[in-house]
C-alpha cells in the first residue's frame, strides 16, 4: 500500500481498543528506526485556546503518571506550544492568573500528541461530561489516578453530544455536526464558522461543585440554555483531519472498531486507498495498529472495504476485535 503515515491511524483504532482494553501498538519511529537511540522524554502539543476570543492566559499539561509540563503563556492568536512529559493520555489546562469571578479554567484532553488540540468551553464540556460531571480541577489534582477511568471512548461519546446539542449553532455556520471532532477542528479566532459558535455559546460553573454535583450553567446566543445529556448520537462521528491538507490520498476513511461487541466510529480524510488485498493485508503499518497481544485471525480487503478480526489478550481477558475499513472518494 502506498503508506500515507498510519500513525494517523493510532488513534482511530486506539479509540475502539479504549472501550475495554489498555494497549495498543507501538510507538516507534515512522521509518521504524532500530538504533539504540534514547526516546525523547518530552513531546509537543500543540492546539489553539480561544473561547471565540483567543483566552488570554497559560496552558500546562499533565501526562498519564501525572507529571507535568510548565506553563507556557498563549500567543495573542491563541495558538500554543507545549513540550509535555511523554507519555498520554493528556490532560490539559488553560487558565488565567486573574481571581474571583474573573478567574477562567478550560481543560481538554489528548491520546497523544499527534494532532493539535482545541482547548475551549466546549471540549471542557467534553472532559466534564466523561468525568461524570464531577470536579475538573479535583480531575487534574488526580490525574495520575484518573486517566485510565477517562477513558479515549468516554471522551469521544461526550464530544458527539457537545456537537448533537449544538447541532443547530453548526449548521447555521455550515459545519455538519455530525462529522465534527470539537477537539481538532482546524479553526482560527477570527469570529467567523467554529469561532463564532464559541462565541455565542456561553459555559460557566464547572468548578461550582458540592460532594455530589455541579452546577453549570449554559447559554446560548443570550439566551439560558438546557444541556442534554441524555441526547442521542446515533449518526455522529469523530473525525480526524489534517489541517494541512489531509494524509496523501484522494479517499476519506472511517474505521469501525469493535471490541467484544461494542463498538465507535472514526473518519479520516484525505487518505490513499490500497489497491488490492495483499497490499491491504501485508502493510505492516496496518499491523502495528492493533493492540499488543493481538492474534490476528482473518485479514480480507475487496473494492473499498478492508476487515481485520482479532483476539486480544489483555488485563487477564481474551476478547474479540475486529477492525473495518470503508474507503470513499473525497
């Protein structure tokens, strides 16, 4: 297969594995370089803070093990540039240095550093809805504890029903909701499409938390909102672009990931379909998606749809995994 980077990939299928399993392939250099060299121990998130606005402030990061990055003052456009701990899932924070009523806190999430990711109302929405709608700032106190709970699917449940609440707000500005990723959506602050969303949507009270609950508030072009969390998101998916154009190929992709019978879905577009089924099936980056302890049981590829079924082993279990690739011309 005329190989477009399938790291691009890692975090398609990782997305599905996350459902119930721990691990997923490697994580070696693209042209799987064998020298002894020592891994690096920071990576790079980059991402874009603005809540129409660009946010006026810092963005620190927190690995997996806790560990964290210094804080990093935002650009003016509301781009950033993290050198993080290695090792995602992230949690990231941006956040003000002002008190009282003035003092903002976004977070947002990332399975690796492979993307750029958006911090904003929206995706804290995201992080606050997979956190059980439990206290951010306590999340990010015990991340070290808490990243394997939040998980990968968690968070993408949570990102389609931030898009299916404000499926109306996306339309009206000709972003269809239903292939919208709020956490890499590739916008600038400029007031105009995603920007003027964020806007005219207005999130508050995250951290205005008892014991047991929180108290949000929501509103929408002025006026009080009701947020849905029981909304359907039958039709929605997450999708992965590449703001520099896509990944080589004149194809769009979504990979359905199944684990044990559960499954999510995942668009990628702007990607180079194989040509036949041993390309398909002998491309070893293809492999190096499924997760580790994988027996691969049938590899099959006919027109435009690639299927791989698989046993796993993990955490003591042996579960079912299939992986399916439906290519359609961009």
């Amino acid at each position: 297969m005329k190989s477009f980077n399938f790291k691009a990939l890692t975090l398609a299928v990782c997305t599905g594995a996350a459902l119930s399993l721990a691990a997923c392939g490697s994580d070696n250099d693209d042209n799987n370089n064998t020298t002894n060299t020592a891994p690096a121990s920071t990576e790079t998130i980059k991402g874009m803070a603005a809540t129409g606005k660009p946010f006026a402030g810092k963005v620190i990061v927190k690995n997996k093990d806790g560990k964290e990055s210094a804080p990093v003052v935002i650009n003016a456009d509301g781009s950033f540039e993290v050198a993080a701990p290695k090792g995602g899932p992230y949690l990231i924070k941006a956040y003000n240095d002002k008190t009282g009523d003035q003092a903002v806190t976004l977070y947002s999430y990332s399975a690796d550093a492979k993307t750029n990711v958006n911090v904003n109302q929206l995706t804290t929405q995201a992080v606050f809805t997979a956190n059980g709608q439990a206290n951010l700032d306590t999340l990010y106190s015990d991340w070290a504890k808490q990243s394997s709970a939040v998980t990968q699917a968690k968070i993408e449940e949570a990102a389609k029903q931030v898009a299916a609440n404000l499926n109306n707000q996306f339309a009206a500005v000709n972003i269809d909701a239903k292939k919208l990723n709020i956490f890499s959506y590739d916008f600038k602050a400029d007031g105009t499409g995603f920007d003027s969303v964020l806007d005219n949507v207005q999130i508050s009270g995250f951290n205005n938390c008892t014991i047991s609950s929180c108290s949000v508030q929501y509103t929408v072009n002025g006026t009080n909102f009701s947020w849905n969390y029981q909304i359907s998101t039958n039709g929605y998916s997450w999708v992965i672009e590449n703001p520099n154009g896509g990944f080589g190929g004149n194809y769009n992709l979504k990979v359905t990931t199944s684990v044990n019978g559960f499954g999510t879905t995942v668009d990628i577009k702007g990607v180079p379909k194989p040509a036949n089924q041993q390309e398909f099936c002998g491309d070893a980056d293809i492999k190096e998606q499924l997760p580790a302890g994988y027996v691969l049981n049938s590899c099959s590829f006919s027109g435009n749809t690639g299927n791989i079924a698989a046993t796993v082993s993990a955490n003591g279990f042996s579960v079912s995994y299939s992986v399916k690739y439906e290519y359609t011309p961009a």
